[in-house]
C-alpha cells in the first residue's frame, strides 16, 4: 500500500463532570490491517473542549475562586484511568486544560485557562504510528465544571505499508 494524503478522523468523549474516568473506541480497521500490513500515522493531533452543543464551558464560579480540570489520553490500549505516559507505552496523546474564576458567583467563563498537550505527535517529525485497530480516548473532567465537557480530538492521519523499519520502530516504540 502506498502512502496516501492525509485524512481526518474524529471522535468525541463526554467526560462527564462527576471526576470518573470515561473512555470511547476509535475504530481503525478500515486503515490497519495487521496481516495485509497496513498502517496508521498520526500527524497531528488537535483537541477541542466544549458543553453538549459545541459552546465555551463554564465553570461555578465563588468569591473565592474556584478551579476546573478537564484531562485526556489516545491510547492503544483500554484503560480504566489516566496512566503516565512515560511509563505506559499504550500513551500516544495526552493533555488538559485548566480553568479560574476569581471573585465572581454563579456559573461564569473562566477568568484564566490553560491547555497543556504534555505528549502532542506534532512534536514528532515522522508522526506516530499505529498498528492496532482500536485506539481508545479517554478522559476525566472536574466537578467545577457547570455541565459535562465534551472533549473532541481531531487526528490528522496517513495509511502506509509497514516495512521493515517501520515494523521496527512500531516494536521499539509501543504495542
């Protein structure tokens, strides 16, 4: 198989607001083929958080200040938690956004935000390559958060052959 253009696959994961771990499969059979030796690169990896319908969260806001976290993890292996990337070799994608409101009441846009992508692939030349044919996105969101928080990965991806280097560097790699 050649290598094709790229093309995008999307998934969204509702990771509540209740601070439990929740996860969706990717399906990839339609580009991995262990046997016909077909492959998976990610390229890039683009995150959105958002409510049910797409809009900015909001946060409960306290005099006090209150705080919000919402985390995520593309792996190619279930998980029943958020794991280290440095020593689970199933991590792929990982990151979070924080949110702050400070001095206001009531359900509010975050004052501060931050978004941390701490194992991003395009921050890797050659991409990411994959050789199952299920990734799993999972994640957990805080209880500060108004409503649910959708979070939506947008993966920018290629199919190819697997050779022999790249059989190599998928072994070394993960799996």
């Amino acid at each position: 198989m050649a290598k094709t253009d790229s093309f995008f696959i999307r998934q969204t994961l509702n990771a509540d607001n209740t601070e439990a771990y929740q996860q969706v499969a990717i399906d990839l059979g339609a580009y991995v083929d262990a046997l016909g030796k077909a492959v998976l690169r990610i390229h890039n990896v683009s995150i959105q958080y958002t409510d049910s319908d797409g809009e900015p969260l909001k946060i409960t806001g306290s005099t006090n200040g209150t705080s919000a976290v919402a985390s995520f993890q593309l792996c190619t292996q279930t998980q029943t938690a958020l794991v280290l990337s440095g020593s689970n070799k199933s991590v792929v994608a990982s990151g979070r956004t924080n949110a702050y409101a400070f001095g206001t009441t009531g359900d509010v846009f975050a004052s501060i935000t931050s978004d941390a992508l701490d194992n991003a692939p395009q921050m890797w030349n050659n991409g990411y390559l994959i050789g199952v044919e299920t990734l799993y996105f999972g994640g957990e969101a805080s209880t500060g958060w108004k409503e649910d928080v959708y979070i939506s990965i947008v993966m920018e991806c290629t199919s190819e052959s697997l050779t022999q280097a790249a059989a190599m560097a998928l072994a070394l790699s993960q799996q």
